[in-house]
C-alpha cells in the first residue's frame, strides 16, 4: 500500500484562537483609553468652564468693590465740603455687627453695563476706629451658581494727612525740623514726640522737596505719584530725613481741591481792632470783609465761630487773636492771611480748634514772628512762608511751602479725622470663596 506523505504543521495552526483574543484585547484597551480619555476631557472642559465661571465672578467682585470706592472718590473731590459718608446705625446690643447704612446702598453703586455684581451691608463702621468696610458679591451671568465675595476695609481720609504738604513743592530751611504728637493723648513734648511729621508733594520734579541747613525731617519724605525719591527729595549741609523715615513716591496724587466760600453768614463790618482796644466774637457765623488786627489790640473768640473773610486778614505788631478754651474758630479766607507779632493764640490745646481753609483766590498765607501757632491750615491755591522761630503744632497744606528760620513743626496725628473727607486709605482686602 502506498504511503501517504505526513503533511506538516504550520507552527500557529493551533494559535488562530488566541490572536482572535489578543486583538479583541486590544479593541477593549483602546476602547478604555477612549472612555478614559472622554472621560477626561470632558472633566476638562467642564473645570474649565468652572474656572472661566469662578474667575468671572472674581472679577465682577472685584470690579464692584473698586466700583464703589470710585464713586465715593468722586462724590468726595466733586463736592469736599458736603459730601458725607453716611451715618451707621449702631446696635447697642450687638456692639460687634453694626447695621447697614441708609444712604449707601446696592442702588447707588448699580453695576454698569457688562458687569455683574452687588453688595452685601455696602459699608459697616466700627466706631472706636473709624474703619468702613465693603463687601461687593460678583456673579457670573451666565452660571448662577458661581458666586465670589470680596470684602475690604477702609479709612476716611482728611485733607489734612501730612504734616507738611505743597502741591508743587516743599523746601525747608535753617533749623526747623517736623516731627508728630497726637493731641489727643496730651500736650506735645520731645520726649514723647512720634516720627509721623511726613512732608509730601504732588510734584516728581527734582528737588520737590528740597532741605538744606539743618532741617530735619522725622517722618517720611513722599514726591508725587510715578515719581522718583532719589532725586526728588534733595539734601545738603545737616539737613536729613531721619531713620526709620524713608524717602518715597506716593501710590496716587493728594487731591488739592480749595474749599469753596459756603455762603450764608451773619454780615457783619470788617473786624478791625487797633491800638490798645480789645473786642470780643460771640458763638456764631459770620461774613465779613476782612480782619486787621494791629498795636496792642487784642480780638478774643468766645464760643464756636465760623468766619467767611472775603478780604484779607493781618495780625501785625503786638496785636492778639486769642481762642480761649472752650471756643473754636474755624476760618474760610478769600483773600490773603498774614500772621505775625503774637499772632492767634489757641489757648484750647487742639490744633482743631483753629481750621484755616484757603479759597480758590487765596493766594499768600504767611506767618512770622516768635509766636507759637496751634492750628491746621488748608490753602491749596496759596504759597504758604513760614519764617521766624515761632514752632507751629498742626499741619501746613498748600500750594508752594516754604518754611525757613528756626521754628518746628509738630504734625498733630489728631488731625487725621479732622475736616472735610478727601479720600480713602485701604486696610485689608480678603477673598471669600
């Protein structure tokens, strides 16, 4: 019988199996990696889409927030004499958690077009400091779920922030120099005296603020906004900014709106004493065209006395203004102020007691002689001189500031809170998400 020939094996004849298994494998792995890599995507694009969401409202809180501090701002320098923030409602039983203000509310500050945002309580004050806060709620329009929060908390601050401020420049001179005192804790003395007598300007010139002789500065030296210290705040001779002052550039530009005259007031005829004559104000308002008082005259101020002058204002020779204790004079001057011989005397022990505020068309205040000053003095308009060896315990504010002779002068911290608002000082600012 005839053989017939073994046919050989193909060595993966009995695998055909097995590959059909491995690429069905194969078709699960990558059908798992697609579902895994959906899976991830779509986690993607939907934190994605939760961070665009988050980041809207973040933005909208924080554009709220700066919303509101600008209007206030504006209100502020549009009107500096009658603008207020509003008054609080205190809860004497819940002396921590004050009420909402009546005045600012959501409707003041409506969020401009393209813009979500609102306010939650817009603006608590805390009595004992004087610190307001703010909390402005952003949302994004088109996820109603996503909500940001951005509280901050600010002071007010008055127009009388320095101790020495010139709008366009500051030179002091011979052996003056600024220091600080708060009056509220007593009389000034060097021993307990602050390093808070900062002299600024708006100006970012060289030698903006300018010191020479032995002039002294303890406090810091602050040009404009953008401009620079180094060159801005010159020195020779003795002349320094004492440590921890520093020389600095300010964040923003002091605003410098003059006081405008109210109006109203009792008329009376300019208050002119001479010789050895004495005369006396009673508590009141009054319009008058000007004061002159000259020889040994002495003007005496009794009670609360608010003075609109439309003409000028001398105190010359041995002649006396005298704020006794217990008065106030608060003095709104059209034209030129010139202190000298005994000058005005506050015999209360608050530089507040005697506010000076120069209109648009008070040009010159000068103050000279051996006389010691205690007042704070606003002229915006006007190129201020002091000379002599008299010390003044307040503030100084004006155009131009020229300080020379040997007489200090004593920033009194106390002022802060004193006149009209002219701005805001950030405290804390905190996101709550």
């Amino acid at each position: 019988m005839e053989e017939k020939p073994v046919q050989a094996k193909h060595p993966f004849q009995n695998d055909r199996g097995a590959a059909l298994v491995i690429a069905l494998m194969f078709v699960g792995i990558l059908a798992m990696l697609g579902t895994t890599a959906i899976v991830l995507t779509t986690t993607d694009i939907q934190i994605g889409a939760n961070y665009k969401a988050s980041s809207s409202a973040f933005y909208n809180a924080d554009a709220g927030l700066n919303f509101a501090i600008a209007k206030i701002k504006a209100g502020l320098k549009a009107n500096p004499q009658t603008f207020q923030l509003p008054t609080v409602l205190w809860d004497p039983a819940n002396p921590t958690t004050p009420n909402s203000f009546t005045v600012l509310t959501s409707a003041a500050f409506a969020a401009p077009s393209g813009f979500a945002f609102s306010y939650e309580a817009p603006g608590l004050i805390m009595p004992s400091n004087n610190v307001y806060s703010f909390t402005a709620i952003g949302n994004d329009p088109n996820d109603p779920q996503a909500r940001a929060v951005i509280t901050a908390t600010f002071s007010p601050v008055g127009v009388f922030n320095y101790g020495i401020f010139g709008d366009l420049g500051v030179t002091l001179s011979g052996n003056g120099k600024t220091d600080s005192y708060n009056s509220s804790d007593g009389p000034y003395t060097w021993a307990t005296h602050n390093t808070e007598g900062d002299v600024g300007t708006n100006a970012i010139t060289a030698g903006a603020i300018s010191l020479s002789g032995n002039a002294k500065i303890y406090g810091d030296a602050m040009v404009g906004a953008g401009g620079n210290p180094a060159t801005g705040v010159t020195t020779s001779g003795n002349a320094a900014v004492v440590t921890p002052g520093q020389k600095l550039a300010a964040d923003e530009s002091k605003d410098m709106t003059p006081m405008s005259d109210p109006g109203g007031g009792t008329n009376i005829p300019a208050w002119n004493i001479s010789g050895n004559n004495n005369d006396t104000l009673t508590a009141g308002t009054y319009r008058l065209a000007g004061i002159n008082i000259s020889g040994n005259a002495i003007g005496t101020i009794s009670g609360d006395v608010t003075l609109y002058v439309t003409g000028n204002i001398s105190i010359s020779g041995n002649g006396r203004l005298i704020i006794p204790a217990g008065s106030s004079l608060t003095i709104y001057a059209s034209g030129s102020v010139s202190i000298s011989g005994n000058g005005i005397s506050n015999n209360t022990s608050y530089p507040s007691n005697l506010q000076i505020y120069g209109t648009s068309t008070c040009n010159s205040v000068s103050i000279s002689g051996n006389g010691d000053l205690s007042g704070a003095i606003y002229a915006p308009s006007a190129n201020v001189s002091v000379t002599g060896n008299g010390d003044i315990y307040g503030a100084v504010i004006g155009q131009r500031i020229g300080i020379s002779g040997n007489g200090d002068v004593h920033y009194d911290e106390a002022l802060q809170n004193v006149g009209p608002v002219s701005g805001l000082k950030l405290l804390s600012w905190r996101h709550n998400t």
